[in-house]
C-alpha cells in the first residue's frame, strides 16, 4: 500500500509506492495515491517496474517500439 511521503514529520502532498524488486527496496513518488498505487500493482503483476520508470504500465520502451516498425516497414 503507497503512503504518504513526509520530510522532518510534515506531509510533502507527495505519496510514496514501495516494492522490493530482485531483493532491492525500490521506490517511486507520485503526486497522487492513486499513481503510487497502480506503480505497486505493475510491480506485482509483473514482478519488474515498468520501463519508462514513471509508474505507467508501459509494456514496451520507445526504442523498442521504433526498431520494431522499422522492422515490419515495407519497402
């Protein structure tokens, strides 16, 4: 579950989501529960944080994705 994120006991307004990945704490900072909360998700169902490292659920990076229409480009 995220939690709130606070500095010097005072809440930022920031929520923090936290999973250990391949024996490593990692974390991610989100401006709202919600965002934390799917990061954690992702992390669960696929047990790696997402490629583009923001908590979207980015299945794929941007590089990946050119090489792969270059490839399957006619002509």
């Amino acid at each position: 579950m995220s939690y709130p994120e606070r500095r010097k006991g005072v809440m930022t307004g920031k929520w923090v989501g936290e999973r250990v990945i391949q024996g490593k704490v990692k974390r991610v900072r989100s401006s709202t529960k919600a965002e934390a909360d799917k990061w954690e998700r992702y992390v669960d169902l696929h047990g790696h944080a997402p490629l583009d490292g923001t908590g979207a659920s980015v299945a794929h990076s941007l590089g990946a994705v050119a090489k792969e229409a270059r490839a399957n480009r006619e002509g």
